[in-house]
C-alpha cells in the first residue's frame, strides 16, 4: 500500500472568507472524490473513507463555511444551500478539478445534488449519505431543536459523554473507544482551553428562520437522471425514510439504494456495509 500524503489548502470564496479542504492526494488518474460534510459537522468525519479510497483515486474533505478550520460568516443568512454549492464550485476551481464525484453526508448531499442540477457536466456521481428529496419532520425537529444550543464543556470525558447521549440511538453499537473518537471528530480544543463543538452556533439560527428560502428537493434530485447514485439509508433513521428511497427509486430505477444496518441519521461510512457499497459503486463508474 502506498504511503497516505495528505495536503491542507485554504481556498478563498467570492464573499472574501477562507475555506479549509483537506487533500489525500493520489497518483491515480481516476476521477477524484469530493466528502461533503453533514450540517454541524466538519471533513474529519471522512478521514478513514478517505485514506481508504485515496489508495485508488484522490479525495478531498472540504469543510463548509463555519465548520472546521474554515472561516466563520459573520452574516448568518449567508448559511444556506446556494451559498454552499457556490463555495464548492469555488473550492473546485481554486484545486483545478474539473469534474468529481461526491459523497455527501446529510446536507453534503443536498449540496451534491444541487451541485449536480447546477453543474452537471462537473458530476461524475453522486453517494447520498441518509439524506433525499424528502426529510421527515421527526429528525428536521430533532436537529433545528439542538442545532447551536450546546455549551463548551471542561474536559473530553464530558464531550464524550455529550455525544454519546445525544448519538446513542443513531451508533447503538459503539464502544467507549468510538464515542472518544466521535467526540474529536465535532469538539474541539479552544484557544481559552474549553472544549466546544467545531461550528458557528449562528448556524442554528439559520436553521431555524422561517423566512430562509425553502429549496424544491425533487427538483434538483429529477435533474439527476444521467448522473449514477448510490442512496445509503440508516435502518433507524429518522431524517430518510424508505418510503422516500422507493419513490427516489421509482423515479430513477437506475439508483442504487443500500441499507446500513444498525445505524440511525446518519451511517459514518465506516460500517462493512456503506464501504462495500461505495466500493462497489466507484469502480463502476466509467
């Protein structure tokens, strides 16, 4: 196996701030792969996927606008889905990469989709991780419910602790070991010594403004049908139902759905299942 080489890049947008975008960089000519992560969370999250992946083809990991070591907006309207996808196409052409396939998390899926209806001679394919056209309103309240409201805590065993109790019914299933890992994947160490979630509380409020745009998911998701998905779906989320994955499916039978068995919103991409899946899903495309 060659040995992992992994460049950070700091990539300016149009509106003047700095994104952070890790790079596992690759000698392979394949098509490389974009991670986009979920609302609160950051490019770590992508780590392991990544330096699996990077043996056959290049990822980058980017972290959205307030998450991360990328910059935070100091306007929170500007915490919206065309804004993300504007950043994206920016991180894009900054690397020099003309055409990519996204794995998207959550939200990283809503901006792949979106991406693809905007640019679709960018988009070689699409893995939308636990997110789809339709959100069920039980994980939309759960999330807009917490989303910003938590304090910085004293010590990793409490940020443990946060997380393993907000997360318990999504990974019911990990260690003491994991949850210390998850815990360094969303907190952070600040500058004073607290330890504190790695995004701009005022994402919150974004998410919690009526008056935000609401954007038409199915349209972007019908503006998909030559670019190849793959769909996972977490067996207990809460946020994708399979309902919305068969309508997804009636739409484009082309579309591969996978269940990822024992995982709530949303699969880390770490379970046998979603990286069998994924592999299995990159090596057919052309």
């Amino acid at each position: 196996m060659s040995e992992l080489v992994i460049r950070d890049h700091r990539v300016r947008v149009k509106d003047g701030l700095t994104l952070h975008c890790r790079d596992y960089l690759s000698d392979s000519s394949r098509l490389p792969v974009l991670c986009l992560p979920g609302l609160t969370r950051n490019g770590r999250d992508f780590h392991e996927l990544a330096s699996h992946l990077s043996v056959e083809r290049r990822v980058l990991a980017l972290d959205f606008r307030g998450r991360g070591q990328s910059d935070h907006d100091s306007n929170w309207h500007r915490y919206r889905l065309d804004v993300y996808v504007e950043d994206v196409i920016a991180a894009l052409d900054a690397l020099q990469v003309s055409r990519v396939i996204i794995i998207g998390t959550s939200l990283g899926g809503l901006v792949g989709m979106f991406f693809g209806a905007q640019c679709p001679e960018r988009l070689a394919g699409l893995v939308l991780n636990d997110i789809g056209p339709e959100l069920d309103a039980r994980g939309m309240n759960r999330i807009a419910s917490s989303v910003g409201k938590s304090g910085p805590v004293d010590k990793w065993e409490q940020a443990e602790a946060a997380v393993k109790e907000a997360h318990a019914a999504v990974m019911p299933d990990f260690t003491a070991a994991d949850w210390a890992i998850f815990a360094r994947q969303v907190y952070r160490e600040r500058d004073d010594g607290l330890i504190a979630r790695d995004m701009d509380p005022q994402i919150g409020m974004a998410l919690r403004d009526a008056s935000m745009p609401t954007p038409d998911l199915w349209h972007a998701f019908q503006s998909l049908r030559q670019i190849p998905i793959l769909t996972l779906r977490g067996e207990l989320s809460d946020l994708l139902t399979q309902t919305t994955v068969s309508r997804m499916q009636q739409w484009y039978p082309s579309m591969s759905a996978v269940l990822v068995p024992n995982r709530g919103h949303a699969p880390t991409l770490n379970e046998p299942t979603s990286r069998a899946a994924i592999d299995r899903f990159l090596e057919k495309l052309p």
